[in-house]
C-alpha cells in the first residue's frame, strides 16, 4: 500500500465519537458473542499462554498483509511473543515442579531465572536431552531475555524517569519471528506432554 492509499484509508475511517451510556465491560444477551474469562488461576494461565501467542500471530499475519501496519504492530507483536514465554515457563514451573521440589516462581519476569527452574525441574525427572533441543531454546529465551529483559521494551517508550529505553533491533523479519515461535510452542507442549506422563507414572 502506498503513503498516499494509507493516508487515504485513515481519512475514510468510520468516526466514532464517545456517547452517553457507553459501556467497556458489558454482556451480550446471546451467551455466544461472549468471550468466556476463566475465573479459575490454572485454567486462566492456560488460555492466557494461548491468547497472548495466538494475538501475535494474528498481528503477524495482519502486518504481513499490509506493510503500512508493521511499524506500529511491532512492539505488540514481540511483547506477546515474550509474554507467551514467561508464561509457558512459569506454566511448566508450577505445574510440575512441586513433585522434584522445584517452587513456582510468580515473582519475576527474568526469562533466565525461569529458564533456570525449568532446568531444575527437568533434571529433577531425569530429563536427557538426547536430540539437543535445549541449548537452542536456551538461546532463544536468552535472545529475548536481553532484548527485553524486564518485560518493558515494548510496552513504553521511556523509563520511570523519561529516559528512552534501548532497543536492540531497528528492523525485524516478523515472518521469521513467528515462524522461531511457533518452534517453541512445540517445545513447550512437548514438555508438558513429557512432563505430565512422567508426573503420573509416579508413585
């Protein structure tokens, strides 16, 4: 799309102006136009892991598409991505931790601290890594640990005190990103998959 065709798409958007009444948080009457929230804590972290990785590969999807959105999708796009990893590690962590008495870790967003649990939790059941699979998702999680390793990078463009935060990159092949993601999403669910007959073949 060109400069000229995007400019004139924002100028032939429909304007909508607030309105006496409006209401963020309200429910249809047809059960089936809402979304469901989980009140439940393991239930809600499940589909929050698959929430946060899926609206990515939708932004993905969409930025790809149409290259006028990429530059403002990016930062959405790798917060996601990095949210979907915390998650999926503190996931694993808490789910099957208690059994080789490795503790939950909720209070922390150190993608290598957690990294390091999962680690722990592993060899606890004895995990061989007889493919070397995970040096290389050790990487990846370290890659993305110091690209953002508080969980701030892309959500704000300053810090607490207005000094611009750093970023690592200034141009990134989203198609490559999310193709890197959906490889870890197998490694996760394979672990959960490994971990849990492991958990149940246990006294």
């Amino acid at each position: 799309m060109t400069e000229e065709n995007a400019f004139e798409s924002i100028l032939n958007r429909e304007f909508r102006w607030p309105k006496a009444g409006d209401r963020p948080f309200t429910q249809s009457q047809n059960w089936q136009d809402n979304a469901y929230i989980d009140p439940h804590g393991h239930g809600r972290l499940v589909m929050m892991m698959a929430g946060y990785k899926r609206a990515a590969d939708l932004m993905v999807e969409r930025a790809i598409a149409d290259d006028v959105d990429q530059s403002s999708l990016v930062y959405p796009i790798i917060f996601n991505y990095r949210q979907f990893i915390e998650l999926s590690l503190k996931y694993l962590i808490s789910t099957y931790g208690h059994t080789v008495g490795v503790d939950a870790i909720w209070n922390t967003h150190d993608l290598g601290d957690l990294w390091k649990a999962l680690m722990a939790v592993l060899t606890g059941y004895g995990h061989r890594d007889v493919d070397g699979t995970d040096p290389t998702v050790a990487q990846i999680v370290a890659e993305f640990a110091k690209v953002d390793p508080k969980s701030f990078s892309y959500r704000y463009p300053v810090d607490i005190k207005g000094r611009p935060i750093p970023i690592a990159h200034s141009e990134l092949d989203l198609a490559a990103l999310a193709d890197v993601m959906n490889a870890l999403d197998g490694y996760f669910s394979g672990t959960d998959g490994y971990l849990d007959s492991l958990q149940g073949a246990g006294p």
